[in-house]
C-alpha cells in the first residue's frame, strides 16, 4: 500500500462554491448551498482573492512531486470571469516555484464563449464537458432553473471549443433514464468527437435535515428511500456491459473509456487513476469558497469538515489523522464478503459513498452498485486477460479487436 506522501495530493477549489446556472434535477451540490446560509448576500459563493491565494500557495507548497494539477469545479466555475482566472495564472507564477502547473476546469459548457475558449487554448486547460447523451436523454434532467433545456447551449460550447483547438473531454451520468439507452449515448459521444468518456452513476439517497437539505450521506443511518434519478444495480451493468462489447469491438486505442482503462490498470496490478477503484482514498479533497475543506467532493457534509485554510494548512488537514483515518477506512470498512469476493481487487468496495447496504450476513458497507459489479467485471474479464497478456507481451491492447473473443460477439 502507497504511503501518503507517495502519491500527489488533490484538493479540487470551487470558487463559486455551488452556484450554477443551471439545475440538473440529480446534482448532489446544488443544497450545498444550505451549508453557507448566514453569509453576506454579497460575497455568498465567491471565492475572495484572499482565500484563492491562500490556497494556490499552500497547495503547491503541499505536493511532493513535480507536476501541479488543478481543477476548478464548482457549482459553474465560469460563472466568475476570465479575469479571476487570470488572477489564477498569475498566481500560480508566483508560487510555482520550479513546478510544472496543468490546469482543468468541469463545467456544463452552456457559458463558453470564443473568448473563454481562446484563453484555454492559450494556456492549454484541458476542458470537461457534462453532456448526458442527445437532446432527450440530456435534456431529462440537465436544464436551467427556470426549467429550459440546455443541450443546444452546451452543443454551441462543444462546437466553440472545436474551433479554438481546445483538449476536452466528456463526463455522462449514468441515471434512471439515460442507463436504459447505452448506445444511443455511446453513439451520440462518438458522433461528436469526444475520443475521452466518463461515466458516473448517479446514486443518491433522500434524508431530510433541519436545515433544509435532502440528500443522505453515508453517515446517516437512518432509513433513507433513493431518489428516483438513481440509476439501479441492473440497469447500470447492462448500460457498461453494452458499451463495453462496442468498444471491444471497434474502438480500443481511438476511444478512451475511463471505466475500462482503469480496469485494466487494476489487471495489470496498477493504480486505476479511479478514487472508486483504488484501496483507499482520502488523498482529494475538496475547498469551497471561503476556504473550508471537506474529505471529499462527494462528502461536503458537516461531519467531513476539516478545517479552513485560514486557521489551518492543506497540509495539516491531509495529513491530519482524521483524514488519514476517512481514507483508511475506505479498506478497513469493507465487509468480509466483499474480501472474498474475485472482483474485489478492482472494485475495492467502491466508493464510500455508495456503501449503504447490508450483506446477506448481516454485515454493513455493502456498496448499493455490487451486483453491478460482479457483473460487469465478470462479462470484462476474458478480454481484460487478453490485453494484459498483449501489454505484458509488449503488444497493443487494440489487438483484442482483431482476436476470436471478439468475433463472438458480432
């Protein structure tokens, strides 16, 4: 197992902190917003250039390897300008300190404009574009708030970045409507000219709270029904199941599928560059807008804060022993089941976050998406063996769609 020092450290800012202009029906940030009621009307959500230096310096000062990544997230991070951006590049200048400095941005892509993506070609930011397939499966869930599609806005911004030479990407969620479709997204994902595709299943729970927030997490215990955007164990391994016999068959080498090239990763004995893959976690964090810092993205909850890099340094609360012990126990927690189980050293117990059954035994942490699992590892496992042996072999893993595997499923 890596020690922590071995490994880089991720706290991902969100300089808006949950203020977007859209209202995607399943995103777990919009109430984080609850969180940071009491605030100043004025300054609520936007990250003051005090706290945005004070976190580029103690962020660079935390990592222990040459290469810097930042990833602004948000809530819409380009709902601040492209002068608080440069503000970013200025600062990261001066603090760089012999480091290379990348730079990426996860953004719903309806307010890219030719200025927003020249100054990414500029500088060479990498651009993740949330895009849930074609207009009706998009469109489902991903629209404004006061109930507009957004599929033609984030088409233009796609387009947009296209036509400036940006490096983009695409991220899908994976939810109760799209799921049953795969390859009408695969497809579409491919018509447009995204050659890097993640996949995320959406997976929530509803807990009502004093403050007024709804979503459950995996510390609360109580009885909690699933939000019905959630994608199901079923539905999930046959929507991956589907697009995996596509890309065996046609694409390996031209499409980079995260879900796959982290479970060949994991075949070859190597980190999967997935958190939800790896032993443990607890090395990425998240910092909201005024400084607070969270274990992680997905647990910004009242009990996951660590701390504000006002009071205390991003080193101090990553290598804290309580955060050490939130990324330990992503392995500790995992039921006897699960260590059992012949897919085990891929999934690892999955996210945290999605552990809120119990087993047949009656042992807790059992991840909600495991009979996905299952699946969709044992349906990969045939061709994950044959690329691994052409990579160990020093041959190129596309070789699998010229192999009699493959055949068979045509």
């Amino acid at each position: 197992m890596l020690t922590p020092f071995a490994r880089p450290l991720y706290v991902m800012p969100k300089p808006v902190g949950s203020l977007c202009n859209l209202a995607c029906a399943y995103c777990y940030y919009l109430e984080k917003s609850l969180l940071y009621e009491t605030e100043d009307a004025q300054r609520r959500f936007l990250m003051s250039d005090e706290t945005l230096e004070t976190f580029i310096r103690q962020y660079i000062e935390a990592q222990t390897q040459p290469q810097v990544l930042f990833t602004w997230h948000g809530g819409e991070p380009l709902m601040r300008p492209i002068s608080f951006y440069r503000k970013v590049l200025q600062l990261q200048r001066r603090y760089a300190g012999g480091r290379l400095i990348d730079n990426c941005l996860q953004t719903n892509g309806t307010l890219l404009t030719d200025e927003w993506c020249s100054f990414f070609r500029e500088h060479n930011w990498l651009i993740g574009i949330s895009i849930d397939g074609p207009q009706e499966l998009h469109d489902k869930y991903r629209r404004a708030r006061g109930g507009q599609p957004s599929f033609h806005k984030v088409m233009r911004g796609i387009r947009l970045l296209q036509k400036h030479g940006v490096e983009w990407n695409v991220m899908g969620v994976v939810n109760s409507s799209n799921a049953d479709c795969p390859l009408d997204v695969y497809h579409f994902y491919k018509s447009i000219g995204a050659h890097y595709i993640q996949f995320t299943p959406i997976v929530e729970r509803l807990l009502s709270h004093p403050d007024g927030r709804h979503l459950a997490s995996v510390a609360d215990t109580s009885p909690a029904p699933l939000a019905s955007f959630s994608v199901s164990p079923r539905q999930y391994a046959d929507f991956v199941c589907r697009i995996f016999d596509e890309w065996v068959r046609h694409d390996v080498g031209e499409i980079f599928v995260q879900l796959f090239d982290a479970a060949l990763a994991r075949w070859m004995g190597l980190a999967p560059g997935i958190c939800s893959m790896a032993e443990t976690c607890g090395h990425a964090a998240v910092i909201e807008h005024n400084g607070d810092v969270y274990s992680c993205d997905h647990f910004v909850f009242p009990e996951y804060l660590l701390g504000n890099i006002h009071h205390d340094s991003l080193t101090a609360m990553m290598y804290s022993a309580r955060q050490q012990a939130f990324g330990e126990a992503k392995h500790n927690a995992v039921p006897p089941e699960c260590r059992a189980c012949e897919w085990n050293f891929v999934c690892n117990g999955g996210c945290p976050k999605d552990r809120f059954l119990t087993t047949d035994d009656g042992n807790s942490h059992l991840n909600y998406l495991c009979d996905a699992y299952r699946k969709i590892f044992s349906h990969m496992a045939p061709y994950m063996d044959f690329m691994r042996e052409e990579l160990l072999n020093e041959r190129p893993p596309a070789n699998i769609m010229h192999s009699s595997l493959v055949h068979q499923l045509s």
